[in-house]
C-alpha cells in the first residue's frame, strides 16, 4: 500500500500516523521527493483501512499495490480450485461442465422431462429456479419450497444433482438436499447471506453484480472463503452497460482474468447475460473457446410459455447440438489452458 | 403496453397470443401498418409479464407505456406522503429535514456528543452505524448490537429519533426501538428484507442501488408498500460512473425527476455519494436548492479517526455553518415546491 | 412509431398536432385506452425527429418501432455486405480475415518485418498506426506522414493492403494509396469527418465509441452510407465500464447481434480491448468461435518497447500459434454461420 | 509515478529500465518489500508514458501520483482563471454569469427576439446552434452558414456576446466574429480540431464528453492550453448513465471537484444534461448554490416547435423567473466560494 502525503504536511500529524502505522504490523519505507513524500507500506496490508488513511489532513491519496483478498488470490494458492459436486461431478480444473435447465420449476413431467433431455446432450448438473427474484413484487415469484421438491424428484429420477437459487440465510435448512447453492447478482452482496453460506460447506455459486468489478466479486468471494467454505464457483452473467439491445452485457475477459487472479472455477451463464436465446448458442461457444470451466445454460421444452426469462431459453434439441458443438470446440483448445495462466 | 409483432406473423400463435391476452383483463386494440402489426393493450398491465411475452416467436418487441410501479406512483397518489417519524418529526411535504451523526457509532460518549452538537444546529434527526456492510471480510464491521445500545442512549439524552442500517430480516427485534430503518444501496434489491420490512409499521429509509434506474428504484419501494407499510423515504447516495475522483456521482436530477414519478419523500446523503468531505457542503447547498426533503450528513467529531468512511465526515463546527446556510438557501427556494411537479 | 399522449389532452393542440403529422408522409392511427391516447405512426418514420414530438406539452412519451437507421438495416438489405478490399482480399460474409500489426509504425525494418511475419502466419491485411490519437498533449503522438511512407513501403515489399487511423478530413489526400481508413472510437460521432469519408468509396473500418449502444454506431455508419460509400466495416474495440482490470470491456455479444441487425461486416480488436496482451489469444479464440468476420490484432517484434499501446501486444511467435488455433476454431464452428441470422 | 515490480524481476531485465529511467529525467527512489520491490520516480513524470513501462515482462503496476496535466492543474496555477469574452463579459472567478438563447437558430426575428429577452433577464452572453452534430443523418443539421450570420446579426442588435457549436477546424474562418467557439461533448477527444483551437486566442467552451472522467476532460483542455491558447471554460453537460429518465445524468460534484482540481472556469449545461425543461429550474438552482460560474441555459420563445432539443428549453418568461431566484441564490451562497478551494 502506498500513501502519498501533501506538500508540507503538518510535523505532529505525520509523526501520529507514523506511529499508528508502526502499531499496524506493516514497515513504512518513505520515499522523499521534490514536492511530495511517498510512504510505502511492507506487509500484509488487507486489514489496513486505505479509507481511513485517506481521511487524514495530511494524506493525498492511498494507494494499493497488492490485492485484498487473500484466500481468493491466486499468488497464495497457485493451484486451481476443482469444486467436487457428488462423487461423479465436479467444477474447475480445466473440464467443460455443463450446468443446464429451466429458468423456472413448473411442473414434475416439465422438470424431469428436461432433466433427462439435458443428460442426454451431456450435461452433468440440473439448474432450474424455485425462488425468484424478481423486481417486480407483481412478477411470479417461483413455486417456492414445492419447486425444491421437485428439484430433488428429477435429481432422484436422473441422478443429476442440483444447482438452485437461495435468497436468505433463513431459507439453509430447505436446501439441505441441494448440490449447488447458487446467489445472485442482487445479493452479490448481501454480507448477511455470505457469511452464512461461509459456516457451511456447501458448493456456492457466486454470481457476479450487475455492476461489479472483478476485485468487489473476488471480495465476496472472500467473505465465504474466510468464513472456512471452500467450494467457491464463480459465475459471470453479464453487467449493466449502455446497450439496451442485450438484457446485460457478458464481460467474457473474465474467464482469462480471473484464471490470473483467482484459483475458483468461472462459469459462464450466457442464457441470463443475453436474455435473448438466439445469441446464446454463439456466446456459449466463445466462452467455451475462452476457457470456461463450465456455462450455465437455460433449457426449456416451451420457451414460448416459460413462466418467466423465457426469451433466453433454447429447446432440447437446439441445445442438443450445440452441446455437440461446444465439446468439439474444446477438444480443439483444450490443450491451452495451462499457457495462459500468467506467472 | 404495446405490442410489436414481427412481419408476416404465423396466424395460429398469433391467435393464441389474442386467446391468452384475453384472459389477462386488459383490453387489446390492433393496428396495422404497411409492414408490421402493433398490439395496444389497455387496463391494469402491472401484472403481465412483458418477458414472457418478448419470448413469443411472433413478437417483435414490447414497451410499456406505463410505469409498473402503482403503489409508489404519483398518478395515483398526487399527494405529498409526508412519513411520520415521532411526535414532532415528519420527513417529506416541502420541509428540509437534517439527519446527522458519525458513520458509526464508537462510543456513548462520542455519539452522546455528536447528537448534542447536531441536534443545537437544527438536525432533527439522529444517524449512526452500528451494523456496517463492507466489502472486506477483514475491514471493522460495526459495533453491532452494542451499537444499538449507544444509540438508544442517545436518543434518551437528546429526544433525537435514530436511523441506521439494518441489514437482514432477523435482525428486526433488535431494531424495535429504532425510528427508521435504513436499507443499504447494496440491499435495495434483497427482495427477502424488503418483503419482511413490508409487513412491518416502521419508516424504511430505501437507499439507492448502486446501479440503479429510478424505475428500479421505486419498483423496491413498491415491494414494502405492496407488503402494507406506507413510510417509505427515498435516499440518493451516488450511483456507480466511470469517475474516479469522487466515490460515487451524487444525481441530484433525481429531485424533481422523483418528485415528478412519485409521492414519496427524497432524502440526499452527500457525504457517503461523494467520499470526500470537502465537497459535502456545496453538494448540500445543491441539494437544498433543488429542493430535497431531507439530507444525510455525516457528522464526526474527529474524522481522522473515524473508524470507516471517514474522509466523507464533516466536524460539528462546519456543520453548524452549513445549517444556517442550508436554511437560509430553503427560504430564498422554499416556495418554489410546488411549481416544479409536473402535472 | 408511437406517441403517447398524456390524460385529457388539449384539443386545439392535438388538432394541430394531427395535422403536422399528416404533412409527414405518415399515417396515424390512434387507440384509445381509458386513461390515455395512443398514436400509431405507421410509414417511413426515419425522417421523423422524436424529440420534437416529445416537446409538445400533449406528449407523454415518445418510443420508436423500427430503427432509425434504413441503409445499415439488414431489415432492407437481407444479403451480407462483403467489403472488397483490393483483387484478393475481402472482408465478410463468414470468412475469418486477420488483420495483424503494430500499433506505431516505428521503421522500415520494424513494419516490414512484422508484415512479412504476420503474413506467414495467415494475416492478410497489415496494420500500423501513423497519426495515433492520444489521451495527453504530451505522449507521443505517431510518425504521421512519414509513418504513412513506410506503411506503403511495406504493401509494396509484401503485397498486404494497410488499415490505418485517419484523424481528420484534411488528411484525405495523404491517405490515397491507403486501403482501409480506420476511424477511432473517439471520432465515432466526428459527424464532420463521417461525411467527407461517405464521399469516397474507400473502405472505412468505423470503430465503436467508448460508451456507444449499436443504435449509436449503426447511425454513425449510416452517415457514411448516406453519403454514397457503402464500403463500412464496423469494429467492437472494448466498451468503458466499472471494471479497471482489462482497459476495456471487449462486448463479443454483438457479433451475433449486429449479424441480426445490419448486412455490414464486424471486426473484433481484442487487443485494444483488453490492453493486457496476456488476455488476447483466449479473446481471440472467443470471437473466432462467435462468428466474427475478422480480427485485427496488435504483433511487434519487442513489445516492451513499442512506443504506445504496448503491454496489448503479442510477439510473431505468439501470434503464429494463436493464427492456427484460430482457423481450427472456424473449421469447427464455420458451418453455424448461417443459422444465426435471426429471420 | 510508482512502478510495482513483480516478484523475482529478472536482473537485465531491471537493469535496463533504470538505466532507462534514468535518461527521462526523473529521480528513481526503490523500495524494497518483502515480496515486491516499488521504484518511485520523482520528478516531472507528465511526458512519461506509463502504458510503456506497463508493458514490461518485469513490471506489474504502475501508479500515477501527480496529475497528468499541468497547465490545466491548479497546483502550479492557484489563481482562478478569468476568461475575458468581451469588454463588459467574462467568465470565472466567482461571478455566475448566465449564457442563454435556443437550441438551433431559426430566423432573424427568432434570435433577436429571444436575445433581447434573455438579456433583459440578466443573461450577458447569447447562445444558438447554428451547426448542429445529430446522431442521425437524417435530422436537421442546423442551419449552418446562415445560422451564423443571423447569431451576429443579433450581437450586432444586443450587444451580446456569441457562443456557438464549432464541428471542424476547416470551420474557423468562418467563426472569425464568435466570440465562444463551443466544442461538443462528441468532439471533446477530437485532438485535430484541440490542436488547432490551441493555436488561436479564442475563448473555447469544452463541454465534457458523455463518458469522460474529469482527467480526461482535463487532458482535452490540456490540449487547448499547451497549444498556448490560455482561454478555456469547462462545460458539464451530463454524463451517461444507466438512468432513462433523464437524457443524460448531470454532474453537480464536478462543481467543487474542478474547483479543487484545476483554476478554469466551470459553466453547467443543465438543458441538454437533463433533456426535460421541467428539470432545468430546479439544477440550475442547484448548480448555482454549489458555485458554478456560470450556467448555459436553453431558452426558446416557443419550445413545442423548436426544431431540435425542444423538450429541453424554456420560454423568456419561466427564464426571466428563473434568474431572479438564481441570482438571489447566489447572494446567499457567493461568499462561500473561499472556502471550497482545498489547499
């Protein structure tokens, strides 16, 4: 962390923040300049608070040269995270893993029916929504706990285990039966909700904020991680940008950014990033292309009359080939992962 | 709503969009272009889903013509809610409400003092923070439960309401002597908190969402006050742009554009927006001038050492100096209130 | 087009609001509801300018059916535009162009080595920056003229046609033996310089604007082909967002929606995207894999002392390797071109 | 400036960029961590291109301390610039001088009319579009030549000053009697047309482009300035965010940021940030009490028919209300101004 002081900064002051730096487990080197004077702090600097610096008189600006997160930061942990799902299944590490189902739980036959079809085309984990959230209080909101159990009847029926949405700490006990717990991008940052999800061991899928950057994404990442959960997934689903066309914008850097910050697994849902099912099929495969440990893809057998998100779900035979697709890519640039892990 | 049908629509779907439409109440009127067929549906539409209906192959696109917010809508309330917070304390209706206190609460003596010094320059209202969200697991995360405590003290010394955050459903019993419960930007869209604080009496002070459109804003409010619980206060705190200088960018157009929308009362909150105290005050004077019902400052008696958010914390000195103004700014506009809301 | 009147709108100004319309060469056609008026405007809308409507004191909202832009809609123009560049070079309708280079022209022995180098390697267009448009006053700001020299040293040593970034209208003469005009993000609404380009017929590589939604761009095309010059190939660059890790964000969704949207062609520039050469091979791919007709890459034989724009760059070795996988990953994916195309 | 090395940064490797640095002209200060090694330069880093030493293998970070414009900084120009328009008018300092008249000039009786009206309310410099940057081709563009000849006609009947949109540097004869060349928010990074404006005395206006941060926009009047014309006024008009509301988002923190950052007069464009003239009154009084200089307010004698941007002007009467309560605002805020300047 680098603290860059104002031009003739008071004497008192900065001998105050001298020794308030000296009780903070850090070494200060100054460097001394024309104008200004620059203090270097040397150490483990992630629980300084830059903004508390920042607020003294005589301080200009702080600076951070390294991450704050530590058991998300790759330079601490250079080996990829595999997530193991169930004795069959796991996340990261360079295999594709297809996650793919319906925006909405409707029905059992609709449930199970896409749970066999997705299975069939290669996928290895159900998705499909219970509770919702939804901006609109008016907006169907999900079948709730009668969509957990049909969740669990298709993973009963198809051996598929489950990645579902959880919306409050309270909902834990619920989803006990549930592989993948996954949290949206409005609660990206909802600490309440992380630091529960971090007291279990659970498999979390973290979505990334509408609007966050890579650091606010690997800091929540953190809260669960340092609550003693390991099993951290990261899924981008596309930031808010100018475009109207598209519903978000998917950030697909991520995948080889974050393969340089990070040891977690990133998956890619281009189903919600889109909202459009016709591009779906092109930007699976460029993030397949890109590296992805895997995609979270919207399966329905009605699109048409899918309860809600509809307009990005694809049918079991559009997605059928483009899993085809997607694992032939892979073959091709599967061999390049380990290059662009940058050292 | 308006409807936009694709070119040379297949007359079957076509038929079944009319089927479900007419089951949805609301009226529908065609009309037919050279190339294209526009649907007007008319009546209560806050309740049809215009994705579900975007998913139709036969649609081109869908615009809503009216907001789908009711409860928090103008057009249907076109008076002031003015949100009654104790005996002799209301925010809202034209009158400049000052809600001051340190980002959070340290001590009975420091938040005993403050609320002293705030409450003799014209604040009404007492702020503080006892449980803080931050994006570090590892930063201070507020005095918690203690810090309920310090602020209830104060309240006993000085009569002054409280407003702090509240940051999960299960702490409301902690919260039931606390006047206003401030929702977090990072919580606007926790649709869990803002079902269960829906259920409650309690005035809700709603920040903004970090990125979000006033739509996506009122649509939050609309979730507390479809629960039954009308004391919902607004409160701008900056939105997310690409400047770096300041924290965030205060949008100080939401005033008369919010005023125009809806009913409820706009609070400002200048210092957490910017992160700088410097710019505090001339924000304030903006903010008065525009005519917001109430501000946000922070107010510390010693800033340098406030534990978080310091920079943004002005002293009680150059608080009281900016009163004055602020009050002298609100006679010289006050009148002008009522012009401004477009009929 | 459809204009939405607000309740009990004043007769004598809706009469003459008709009656403006009806000089417009549109037809109207109203629906009305029971709070409010819906005017259908139906015939070429393109001329007709929606914030002069939106004055009037009637007008509630005005929102646009089909798209401003008619000569860029592939609405008109179903058939892909393939951009010819000299008698052995083309750019669009599905082939995978390379265009590869650095960023500064810097010496004959720099230029026409990496030409020769990225030609062996499967690129068929050299690029090179003569006039660079920088941020500061003070960077430095490309060879100009005699950078143009040397470019056209190299066409003539390899045979490759030069892309390079025109500034200004007034450099039109300079650039005559110059094959592909780029014009930058920056001059992307350079409104002045767009029409003096749609009076050539020289092909223009448009970049898009930092912050420019697809309607922007495509209208900013539209100047150029109203002006006569269809020859337009439009190139994503990255986008700014809240992310500071990548320079920009590269956005590889508008590949299959610009291919919806318009007939012209679309180039990806990873490398300026990301400003992170570690990032531009897995870009790459991703863009390759989503269909883009062409890519334009940075090359330089010492990339840590190219002039500008160097931390984007990758070395011929690199690129040799990367230009392979690249037609591999077409090989696999070449044959979904046409399915992509939203009819 | 601060360099962060990686960890274990090859010996040559290091070697050579001191011994480069060391031929720039800046002091190198290093400091070694127990991970990292950071080299600060001291010195006059402006010319120093940071992307290049970014690009190095052995470098991870580099930090900028020091501002990168210079002539524009207030750190090495304390004292307010005070534009001189005309004999009687200038800009700056602290004076709200307000700058008023329509969109688009469109006849003689327009302008004069409107001229003398504003004028009567206290406004001492005339605006109007006579070349008019529309995002389509297909809008009116402004009257042009015309347009400029009918805007001196008016000077010649007020005695008002002009300012008007220039879009290209082969423009410049023509505004040879203009006293304001305005340059457009599309046109603010067009460094041709900066270059040549540095070259003149003219007073620029250099509005803020729609996603410009305030170093960038510090940067294009650093352009102007190093080209050794001393005259520029910065212009806020909005940025864009993700609000719809409005058409763009106006920046009012930019007020006592600029004042801190740079001595250059700061005028605000609330008319065109907002698109809305029901919006206007109350930023402009917001605009005002945060100190700006002055304001560039849209003010058309009949705003239903202006042919451009109507939605955003006022009529005489509502701007004549308007200033009275501005310049009431100012005199209870003016002797403020002091104080804001952080030292």
């Amino acid at each position: 962390m680098i603290v860059i002081l104002k031009e003739h900064p008071d004497r008192v002051q900065l001998d105050n923040l001298m020794n308030w730096l000296n009780t903070q487990d850090v070494m200060v080197q100054p460097t001394v300049g024309e104008h200004q004077m620059i203090l270097g702090l040397i150490g483990d600097t992630a629980s300084i608070d830059d903004e508390l610096i920042s607020a003294l008189d005589i301080v200009e600006a702080v600076k951070r040269v390294s991450e704050p997160y530590k058991k998300a930061n790759r330079k601490f942990h250079p080996d990829d995270t595999i997530v193991r799902i169930d004795d069959h299944t796991s996340i990261g590490g360079g295999a594709l893993t297809l996650i793919a189902g319906p925006c909405s739980v409707e029905s059992e036959d609709q449930i199970i029916g896409i749970a066999e079809a997705v299975k069939k085309s290669g996928a290895t984990i159900l998705r499909g929504g219970a509770f919702k959230p939804r901006t609109s209080p008016y907006s169907f909101q999900g079948m709730g706990l009668e969509g957990i159990r049909l969740l669990l009847a298709a993973k009963e029926a198809t051996g598929l285990p489950i990645c579902t949405e959880i919306m409050d700490a309270s909902q834990l006990p619920i989803f006990e039966d549930i592989d993948i717990l996954q949290v949206g991008a409005r609660n990206m940052q909802n600490f309440s909700l992380l630091k529960e999800l971090g007291k279990t061991q659970k498999p979390v899928l973290l979505k990334r904020g509408m609007s966050a950057t890579y650091q606010d994404w690997l800091m929540s990442a953190e809260y669960i991680l340092a609550g003693g959960n390991p099993n951290v997934i990261l899924c981008e689903r596309g930031i808010r940008t100018f475009e109207t066309y598209t519903r978000n914008t998917l950030d697909l850097s991520c995948i080889p950014a974050l393969r340089a910050l990070t040891h977690l697994p990133i998956v890619i849902d281009p189903s919600h990033a889109s909202g459009r099912s016709a591009l779906v099929p092109d930007l699976s495969k460029a993030a397949t292309a890109a590296g992805a440990d895997g995609l979270l893809i919207e399966v329905h057998n009605d699109p048409a009359h899918a309860r809600c998100d509809g307009p990005q779900s694809l049918t079991p035979e559009v997605f059928d080939r483009l899993a085809k697709k997607l694992f032939a890519i892979r073959d091709v640039c599967g061999d390049d992962r380990r290059d662009v892990i940058i050292k």
